[in-house]
C-alpha cells in the first residue's frame, strides 16, 4: 500500500470575479470563495474537492487556514483509512471550520472512486443515475420577476423552483401567492426559505398561508437550534418543513431532532456537515426515521458533485438544488451540472467526482495557496 500513501496535499481559495448575490433583504451580495483541496499519493494517484464558503465584504480564507494545521494528519495516510481519519479529525481538540474536514473526506472518496474505476455514486450504493432538481433562486427584486424566473426555468425543464426572498413575511408570501396564481395550471413545485429569519408567530402566519398554496415546503422559518419551535410549528401545520440545515450538523443533532419530529426531513450539505463519510450516516438515520434527507448544493460544481453523488447513493432524497442563473457556480469546472429536458440532473460517469478542473482558470482566481508535504 505504499503507492498509495499520500505525500502532497494542495490547497487554493478561489475568488473569481463572477456575479454575486444575496437571498434576504438586508445581505450584502456575497463574495462565494471556493477552496479547492487536491491530495497526492506517492503513486501519483490524485483526489480532488471544493468547498464553497459565502461572506460578506471578501472571500473567506478560514477553510483553507484550518486545512493548514490538519493535512498533517492526513499525511500517509491513504484513501482507504477513511473512517479512521472521520474519527480522528473529529476528535482533535481545536474547533474546526467544518468544510475543512469535508474537503479531506470527499478527496479521500474521490480517490477511492478512481481506485475502482467507477464513479462515486455507484461505488456508494448506485440507488440511481438521475435526480429531479429544482431552480434555486438568488433574490430577486420583486413578485414579477420571480414570475419570469419560474417562466424561465419552466422553459429549461425544471419541475421545481425554491425561492430566496427578501425574508420579511410581508413581502414574502405576497410574492409566493403572486407566483403560485400564474403558475397554478404549470405543474411547478414551489419551495420558500427564508434563511432562519422569522420569529415563531410569525413563522406560524407564514405556515397556515403557504399551506393553502401546497408548497412542497417551507425551509429554514427557524433558527436551526430551535428544536422547540420548530416542533410546534409542525404541530400546528400540515405543510412540510425543514431546516437550514447548516448548524445540525453531527449525528447527535441530527437525531434527536428527527426522533422529536422537529422535523419532516432532514438536511445537510456535504461539504459542511465533514464529509461523505458522516453524511451517508446521516442518509441513513433519515430513512430510519421513514423520511427523506434533502442535500443542498449552494455552491461551485465541486460542492454540487459531492452532493449529487450521495444522492444518486441513496434512495431518500427527493431533488437536488440547481442554483440558477448557472455561470457563477461553474467557475473552474470543464463538467457542469445543468438538468436536461425532463428536469433531472445526472453526474458525469468519469472515476471518482468525475469533475473536470480548468486549472489555469483555477490560478488565475487565486486569492491564498497552501502547499503541504510528507
């Protein structure tokens, strides 16, 4: 096993100068950076993964500052120790920006995909080669031009669109009521998140509206950790709700706030939550629970690979979340991820991630490197 013990690890930040968005009123548009880890072995075999991190004023570097004092763990090691480096990286003793652990699994994962000649999903479990995705919208400036949007989408093959809105219930649902009468007779699935902004009154108003709409759901309403509230939300609704799905993250967490009924799915993001490894726990606490686990893909083509792939494993995830416009998100990436003419999404069938990189496009956006070695 020597050729395979990893002796190189690689680390850019990527600030491209591509078109910025926000999703709530008050948000800056936000700089997306994307940190990009590539392990070598000593064999010369490569495993690739990005992590997309969104900040206000300039491009976040902390993932790849966290990376600097991990990779040392990872050095020879190889990508078939994976569960050992999970338990390890977990249990050190300095708090970790959680897409640093991600990056490592999921380049851990794409090397094991490469050393099976298949592509991850099938070397996951393969429940599937397609996916329907929904349009995940950046906000928009007013009820009209979400009108166009779903037009527009609908045009493209989409089944599903989620909104980000101005997170104030009095613009919000207005405009999803707007949407849902033009859109009525389209066979379009709806989604709303308002990004863990509301109060629980007012969360609750929201609800019992929307519920008349049959949105699919209504996503972060709560803070993450209000558990509680949450509970009492669904109580009092029959529309499905979700979480942010960006502060539960552990198996913990996760758990009890599906054994409480907090509630009716989980979600997570791969890249966020450590990694694959932890996520296919996750997928599978879900289907325990006889739910679904509904990954997000906000993020570069590397971030939305790493998900898509698990999702393709497993049975228990309704969509994928295809954040359009497309350009911003396809930065560095020779493979996107578009859906085809029915609305789904598929990845590509190359080894591993199966993604393409336009390195020299990659150097070019460089904004901090870091270079470790065994």
């Amino acid at each position: 096993m020597r050729d395979l013990a990893i002796d190189r690890a690689e680390v850019w930040v990527v600030g491209p100068e591509t078109e910025r968005y926000a999703w709530a009123l008050e948000m800056p548009a936000q700089f997306m950076s994307n940190t990009i880890l590539k392990l070598a072995t000593r064999g010369g075999l490569e495993g690739v993964a990005g992590a997309a991190m969104c900040s206000a004023h300039a491009f976040d570097r902390s993932v790849a500052e966290t990376l600097r004092y991990l990779l040392p763990e990872v050095m020879g090691r190889t990508a078939l120790e994976r569960e050992a480096l999970w338990y390890r990286l977990r249990s050190l003793n300095t708090p970790l920006v959680p897409q640093a652990a991600s990056l490592i699994d999921v380049a851990l994962w794409d090397m094991a995909g490469k050393i099976a000649g298949l592509p991850l999903y099938r070397l996951l479990g393969g429940a599937r080669d397609r996916i329907p995705a929904y349009a995940s919208t950046p906000l928009l400036a007013d009820a009209q031009a979400y009108v166009e949007y779903c037009a527009a989408r609908l045009a493209e093959g989409f089944t599903a669109v989620k909104f980000h809105c101005w997170c104030e219930p009095s613009r919000d649902v207005p405009m999803v009521e707007t949407v849902h009468g033009a859109m009525a007779d389209k066979g379009l699935a709806l989604m709303l998140d308002v990004e863990q902004r509301y109060t629980r009154d007012q969360a609750l108003i929201a609800a019992k509206r929307l519920e008349r709409l049959g949105l699919t759901w209504f996503e972060a309403p709560l803070l993450d950790t209000d558990l509680e509230g949450y509970l009492e939300l669904r109580r009092r609704t029959a529309i499905a709700i979700l979480p942010a799905g960006n502060t539960v993250l552990d198996l913990a967490g996760v758990e009890r706030g599906l054994a409480m009924g907090a509630w009716s799915a989980a979600r997570i993001d791969v890249t966020i939550a450590c990694g694959i490894t932890p996520a296919r726990k996750i997928m599978a606490l879900a289907e325990a629970h006889n739910t679904t686990c509904e990954l997000q893909c906000w993020g570069y083509t590397l971030t939305q690979a790493a998900n898509l792939h698990v999702m393709l494993a497993h049975a228990n995830c309704r969509y994928f979340e295809q954040p359009a416009p497309y350009p911003a998100f396809e930065y560095g990436a020779l493979d996107v991820i578009r859906p085809d003419a029915s609305g789904d999404v598929r990845v590509p069938e190359a080894a591993g991630l199966g993604i393409g990189i336009d390195w020299p496009a990659v150097e070019a956006a460089t904004i901090h490197r870091i270079d470790v070695r065994g």
